[in-house]
C-alpha cells in the first residue's frame, strides 16, 4: 500500500476559512498565511513531499494554545503541534491542512530547582537554550539528539540521542507535563517528585504521542551533575562486526559508558570530508566516559582492553575539552556530512533498535542489503543501547531510487522486529513508518491506541494522519 494511502485526511474547507477568520482577528500579525512560511511548517527532513498547514500560529502561553484549540476543535479543523521542524518522518505534515502551532515563543525556562535537579520549561525551549542557561548552577540536561531541537518535540517524540546508554530517553527524564487537550482544558500529568503511584502514568501517555492527544505547554525535567571529569576518544576497527562486538562486551562487562556511538567506514569519510577529522577511514567506535578523574582513566583503559580483544585499536583519548567537543560536533552533524557523500541527493534517514546481543547480526545483514540494492547508505548509531541509523541518498526525482530505498527500509524494519526490536528507537512513527506499526504492536495493539485516541480527541484534530494507518473502507 503506498505511502499517501496511508495518511489520506479528508480536508474541512469549511470549517478551515471559519478557523482562518477567527485566527487572524484573534492574532494578527502573529498568525500567517503565506505559502512560504506554511511550506516551512511542513517540511520533513526528508524526502516525504510537504504538505502545507493553512495557517500557523504563534502562541505567547498556554491560554492561547486553549483559545486555538477551542477554535479549532469547534470546527473540527486539524491541529500541528510545531517546534524546531527537524521531524525525520513526517510528523509536521498537515495531510488534512489546519493550523499549525508554532511553539517558538513559548520558550521561557520557567524553574530551575538545583537541589532537586529537576527544571520546568516552556515546549519552545531547545536544548541548546537549557543547556546554556544552566551552565553556572553545575548541571546539564542530558538528552542530545542531532538537532538543536525543542524539548517539546523532543518529548513528543520520545527522542534520546547519544548519552542514552548512561542517561536514558526523553521518556526517562520527563518528570511531568502539562498540555492542552480537544476540550481546550489545560491539564497536568503529575508533580516534581521522582516516583508516584497515583494513577495511570498520564505523563508518558503524552511522551511519545507525536502532537496527537494534545499540545505540551510545558514539562518538568530532571536534570544531572556535570560530572567531574569527562574522557572520551575514537578507536577504529577491522570491520564493522567487530565493532559491534566491542560495544555487546564494553556494556556486558558494566563498564560505565556514557556515550558509545558506532560509524563504519563511509559515514567515516563523510566526517572527514565536513568536519576535517584526522581518523582512519575504517569502522569506528567514538566513546566517552564521565566520572572522576581516576574513574574515566580506568573505564578508557577496560575499554582499550576489550576493544584489543575484537581487533580494535589504537584507542586514543582524551580528556581536553576541546577535542571531545570537536569529536561530538562532527557526531551530530552527521546529515550533514552524509550529504556530502552525493552532492545534490536528498537523504532518507532511518532508524531501528535491537537488544544489543543482536547488534552485530543486524548490522551485518543490514550492510548486506546495502551491497545488493547498490545503495549509498553510510551506518551510524547509538550503539549501546543497540539503536543504529542508516541515511540513504537518493534523486527523489527518480522514482526507481524512492523504491530501492523504500524496499531497503522494509527490509531494515522487518529485520529488526523479527530481531525483537523495534522499527524506530527514536525517531518515532509520524508518516513514514505508519505502515510497519502493526507489525510490531499487532494489530490489537494499535486498536488500544485508537482507542486511547478517540477518547481524548473525539474528533481527531491533533496532528491527523500520523502513527498508524486509516483504516480502509
């Protein structure tokens, strides 16, 4: 079944120009209409085609998301909930037009509660912003994906990144939020105390939903120490299997590893080709250690040990500070780099995650595919908690090329689900993956989460067209 099979949302021309009025008188200036700034609320980071919002907003607070949400609910007309637009699937698209609802000047750091180590943030907030403010009270915020995106969107997504194997995911270090649901109220999903029993756990019934239970207004955060001393370094390997076998034993061997990323060789050279790393051209393992002094010595020593076991090295490392930064600045400018690889093509960036002890086996087999479909496709992941992407570049004008890559992508995603993993560790559903939801939840699975759907947004105006499929008449 193809792709726009699959996100038809049938438009409400009607109650859109009710919706547009309404708006405009409303906000003015702060809400437009103009095909390019629609167009730049809609697009992908992929090669998924835009389609366009009718109108977006930009709310100051969360009495004006409710004021929104209750006109739009009234005429049953879509809501996007948008934040940084880095979406790798296709969840800011707007398959049934509506308004999109800009969160960027929500971006106020409401609390931050040092002796608790816990903030409460706007959704507009990017990490970087946090990160930033908080860099004099001793603590960091902790979760890194690629982009300099919202901590809305973030938690929307489930998102994580590379310091997910020490620190976890958005669904871990989310503490509490509040979000605007179909009704207009404004509710809350708990407090700032670190466990609860109360109820269910409405606060990762939201993390994760993709804008399509309600609209995050803002969300308390657990926070971390910004440790004492910090090491971290590259050690290159014979093949990428044996890379992979470092990180299964590196992590069986509970040796405490704060960032273990995996690149093979290609996505090597494209490093080297934008960011001007000076490593080898070979698979490579970029790790970091945190602790004190003498721990990240000892855990960078283990790790060269093992890493001599599988055939790796030399591990070289540091603890300068500006040579790690410079080493995980090439990381997340990985799209980037890739691009550099076939200047001109567009990138499908994908994602899966396994247990580790299947890591290696899925690897393999997944640069197999990569041989034999004659795709450009270089390996990347977050390799100790077994999550790993490929991007695959492509002339979307070439529709023998989307198919290849399409056809790779099932492959991957089957591969990984039949592995007992998942066909996204962090990218989330949106619209490209909507057809390989049911194949790993079932589809008695996903009825739950229709039905948690229909009884929160009765009318589907939260992001429409997003996580699983229409059903078909």
């Amino acid at each position: 079944m193809a792709l726009s099979d699959l996100n038809i949302v049938e438009r409400n021309d009607t109650g859109i120009a009710a919706v547009l009025g309404i708006l405009k008188q409303r906000f003015g200036e702060r809400f437009q209409t103009g095909q390019a700034i629609r167009e730049q609320h809609a697009h992908t980071t992929t090669y998924i085609p835009t389609q366009a919002p009718d109108g977006v907003a930009f709310p100051d607070n969360a009495a004006e998301v409710q004021e929104i949400v209750r006109a739009c609910a009234e005429y049953r007309v879509p809501l996007i909930a948008f934040g940084a637009g880095t979406s790798l699937e296709g969840a800011v698209n707007a398959p049934g037009g509506g308004i999109s609802v800009d969160t960027s000047r929500m971006n106020r750091i409401v609390e931050v509660n040092p002796q608790d180590l816990d903030c409460t943030v706007e959704p507009g907030v990017t990490r970087h912003q946090l990160n930033d403010y908080l860099r004099d009270t001793g603590l960091f915020f902790p979760i890194d994906p690629g982009a300099n995106a919202t901590l809305g969107g973030m938690a929307s997504t489930r998102a994580s990144g590379t310091n997910a194997v020490r620190y976890g995911t958005m669904r871990d270090n989310v503490l509490s939020l509040e979000a605007v649901v179909a009704n207009g109220n404004l509710i809350t999903t708990g407090k700032r105390a670190r466990k609860s029993s109360a109820g269910y756990d409405l606060t990762r019934l939201f993390v994760g939903a993709e804008g399509t239970l309600g609209i995050i207004t803002s969300l308390t955060l657990k926070l971390a120490g910004i440790p004492q001393a910090i090491s971290g370094g590259v050690c290159p390997f014979p093949t990428l299997e044996q890379a992979s076998e470092a990180v299964i034993s590196t992590i069986q061997m509970g040796i405490p590893v704060a960032r273990i990323e995996l690149v093979n060789a290609l996505q090597m050279r494209a490093f080297k080709n934008y960011s001007k790393l000076d490593y080898p051209e070979s698979p490579c393992l970029f790790v970091e250690f945190h602790g004190s002094d003498a721990s990240v010595a000892e855990q960078a020593e283990s790790f060269g040990d093992i890493a001599a076991e599988f055939g790796g090295g030399p591990f070289i490392w540091t603890s300068v500070a500006e040579e790690r930064a410079k080493l995980w600045k090439a990381r997340h400018d990985a799209y980037w780099a890739t691009l550099t690889l076939r200047p001109g093509a567009r990138g499908l960036s994908t994602d899966v995650c396994v247990p580790i002890s299947r890591l290696a086996e899925c690897i393999a087999e997944t640069e197999g595919d990569i041989a034999e479909l004659g795709l450009i496709a270089p390996i990347v992941g977050h390799a100790g908690d077994g999550n790993f992407h490929t991007m695959i570049l492509m002339d979307t004008n070439d529709p023998k090329e989307i198919e290849l890559a399409e056809e790779f992508c099932a492959r991957l995603n089957a591969r990984a689900q039949r592995m007992d993993g998942t066909c996204t560790g962090e990218h989330g559903i949106g619209q490209g993956k909507i057809g390989f939801i049911e194949g790993e939840l079932g589809s008695e699975g996903v009825d739950v989460m229709r039905s948690i759907k229909a009884a929160l947004d009765p009318d589907n105006i939260f992001n429409p067209g997003k996580i699983w499929p229409r059903r078909l008449p």
